[in-house]
C-alpha cells in the first residue's frame, strides 16, 4: 500500500523531470561560431537539475569548459579544436538529454592545386579553392619576389596587379619578369576573418628565343677559334689606323704651309 501510495508517484515524477535516453535518440543541434569569439551552449534538458550536477562532454571526454548556474556551457576565445559534438546529462550518466554539434568558422583555407606556367618574361598563376571557412571569400591577393639572394637576403614581396583579385577568379598573369630567372610565387584567399595561409611555388623564366640564337651565333667555332689569327687581325686594324692617322697629319701639315705663304702682288 505504501509503496503504490507513496514511492510509485516519486519514481514517476523523478522520470518526467529527468528524461534520460540513449544518446542515439536525441537530435543533435547545430551552432556556427567565428574563432576567437565567446561561445555559450545552452542544455536543452535538465530544467530543474542544479548546475554542478550536471556533465558536458566533448567528444566523448568531459570538458574542461565552465558550466554556468544555468546548465549553460561557456567557451571564450574559441578555436578550431573546440569545434565538434558538445552533450550535457547528469554527472556519472551515460545517457545525454542534448547534443550540440559546434563548427568555428575560421580564415579561408589553403588553396589547392596552385601551379605557375612561366615564358620568358610571363607567368601564369593558376588556383583552386578548397574551403572558404565558413564565410564567403571577400578577395584573392598574389605575389612574387626574385629566388636569387641580394647580399644574402631575399628581396621584399612584389605586389601583382590587381591588389584585390575577384573572388571568381583562378588565376592572375604576371608580367616583367626577366628571362631565364628563378621566382617565388605566393597566393591567399581573404574573407570577412582575415587573410588565410599563403601557399608558395617556385617557378622558372624561359630564355629569350632571340638571345638564345644571338649568343649561338656569337659563341659559335669559339673552340676552334686560333688566337694567332685574332693578333694578325689586331695587328691589321691597328696598321690601317697609323696609316690614317699619317695621311691626315700630312694633310694638315700642307694646308697650314699654304695659309702660311705671303700673296703675290
């Protein structure tokens, strides 16, 4: 009688007000969130339990967070291991009354795939994109430096035109580079977090086709080339300008005794 009367209604009480069930059965929410910022997570469950009493755990292992006197869970300045599946339940349970699953939006990834296609004095960046981070991508911002070390250290990065490429593109062209040289070549994505990592590539020039036959020609029999020949020649200039040099002299001489001469009456 006793037990009908009295401890029935308060295990059927205690039931409704604590609903545990199996983690499976309840859906999971979900909240986006920047990095950096201060995240707070509500239980949806556990209306009446007392703050210490309850339990969040963060993939699968109880969390170090603060539990606030409203069941809430607060995570400040938070970063990309934070995000996840958050579940809050009483302390030493192992059912869940909530389920949260956090994504931080960051700064844009990577990008994919970039490669450079270098002329002579032309390149071609060209990109993909594999994520934006969870906002839009606002620009693309390229750049390229000299691989070859002035005094030791490497020349500042060279903006490429335009500063803000669109967020449609994949590629931008690179013009004034000199031929047969090596170049660093960087490209990121920016959105609305900031700009994220640069991705480098390391590309070459072409020779110009025009020096390349110029320095051909000129270098051409060089092995067999007699250097007896080369004085015989130095020696024929150098005759050849005496000679002119004498001529003129006696030119010179002739017209300066002729002015010199008194006039006939």
């Amino acid at each position: 009688m006793f037990f009908e009367r009295v401890l029935l209604p308060v295990i059927c009480l205690g039931i409704e007000v604590f609903p545990l069930v199996s983690a499976e059965d309840v859906d999971i929410r979900e909240v986006l969130a920047d990095k950096g910022t201060n995240v707070t997570i509500p239980c949806g469950g556990l209306l009446t339990m007392p703050a210490p009493n309850v339990q969040w755990v963060h993939r699968g292992i109880k969390t170090h967070h603060e539990v606030l006197s409203d069941r809430s869970l607060l995570l400040r300045q938070i970063d990309v291991d934070d995000a996840g599946l958050y579940e809050c339940g009483v302390e030493n349970e192992t059912a869940y009354v909530d389920r949260v699953n956090l994504t931080v939006r960051t700064e844009p990834p990577p990008l994919v795939n970039v490669t450079v296609h270098a002329s002579t004095i032309l390149a071609l960046i060209l990109w993909n994109v594999a994520g934006d981070g969870g906002h839009p991508i606002i620009d693309f911002t390229a750049q390229y430096r000299s691989a070859m070390p002035i005094n030791g250290t490497l020349e500042q990065w060279r903006p490429i035109s335009p500063n803000h490429i669109s967020p449609n593109s994949r590629q931008i062209d690179v013009y004034h580079l000199e031929p047969n040289a090596s170049y660093w070549f960087r490209v990121w994505a920016t959105n609305l977090l900031g700009p994220g990592p640069p991705v480098e590539v390391l590309a070459t020039t072409l020779y110009s086709d025009q020096e390349a036959e110029l320095y051909k020609h000129f270098l051409e029999g060089a092995e067999s080339f007699d250097t007896r020949t080369w004085v015989a020649a130095v020696c024929v200039v150098m005759g050849t300008l005496v000679v002119l040099a004498a001529g003129t002299c006696a030119v010179l001489c002739r017209e300066w005794r002729r002015d010199g001469e008194p006039a006939a009456a």
